[in-house]
C-alpha cells in the first residue's frame, strides 16, 4: 500500500509539473479610446425685440436667450459675435452717427453693471472669459447639460439717416474645452 501511494503521488507531481512544462507564453495588450466631444448649443427665447427706440437710447432685454450645451457630454466655451445691419456699423465707444452699441452678459436675472469693455460685441468673435460677457454666469466652460442665460443691451446711434428696422444677427460658436 505504501508503494502504491507513492506511485500516486509521483504520477500526481508529474502531472502538475508537466501542466507547467507546456503551458504556452502569455502576452498583454493595450486597448485605447479616445472621446471625440463634439460641441453643440441650443438657442431658445429668441429673437430680441426692442420695439421702436429713440435716437441716443438704450435698453436691456428683459426676457434671456437661454443658451444650453448640448454636445456630447463635455464642458464648452462660448464665442460671440454680430454682422452690422445695412447702413449701421457696431462701435465699442459710445455710438456715433450710423453706429450703435450692442452689448451682452451671462446672467440669471438680467441685474447687472454693464461694461463696454467686456460686454459690447462685435464682429469679430470673442471668447468668453471669466470677466467677457459675464454677470453671475459665464460662458466659459459651460458644463454639459447646463444652461446659460443670455440679456443684451441696445444702445441706438446718436443720430442716423436710417429710420428702417434693423435686425443684428448674433452668432454664438461653441468650442469644447
């Protein structure tokens, strides 16, 4: 009995052994992804309408333009910009004949000190920063999902030779961050 317990566990330590001895090599791969966020908004509460406004006036916007970030998933910056109506063209100063001043701020409620020099827009666009176009909003690394709310404030030219309606065409780009 002791021999043949002593066959089992020989047999038993080669079969153990030998599962190693041709047991084949091991490799590792990497796998990689990458996310492609795309940026997207959505406008709602538009168009702003001033109504009828005197020559050398203002006025802000009492409703906002709610802009929403609704790309895929990751946090975005906001670009502003306008194309000048015919026979007006958009100043940061204060307007002049045949110029107007049209500004804009990220904020919940519209109470806010407006700043030419970070509300004013142009045609040229312009990044959001923490000081560009915001009041207690910014649009500076907006997060998915999130809404900003949008006021502008019109400033007519002092004096103009256009009586027309004019419409201001603004354009907002969004840019994942």
């Amino acid at each position: 009995m002791k021999y043949f317990l002593m066959v089992i566990a020989t047999v038993m330590m080669v079969a153990l052994f030998s599962t190693y001895a041709f047991a084949g090599n091991s490799a590792t791969i990497n796998v990689t992804v990458s996310i492609a966020a795309q940026a997207s908004i959505s406008v709602t509460g538009g168009p702003v309408d001033f109504g009828t406004m005197g020559v050398g006036a203002s006025s802000v916007s009492t409703t906002p333009v709610v802009v929403k970030n609704n790309g895929s998933g990751g946090n975005e910056t906001y670009s502003i910009s306008l194309i000048d109506p015919s026979g007006w063209a958009s100043v940061v100063t204060a307007p002049g004949t045949d110029q107007y001043r049209l500004s804009c701020a990220f904020d919940t409620d519209g109470t806010l000190t407006w700043n030419p020099t970070n509300n004013a827009l142009t045609t040229t666009a312009q990044a959001s920063t923490a000081t560009k176009f915001a009041g207690d909003e910014t649009g500076l690394h907006a997060p998915y999902n999130a809404d900003r709310h949008l006021y502008f404030k019109m400033e007519t030219p002092s004096s103009t030779s256009s009586t027309s309606g004019k419409t201001i065409q603004v354009i907002i780009v969004a840019a994942v961050d």
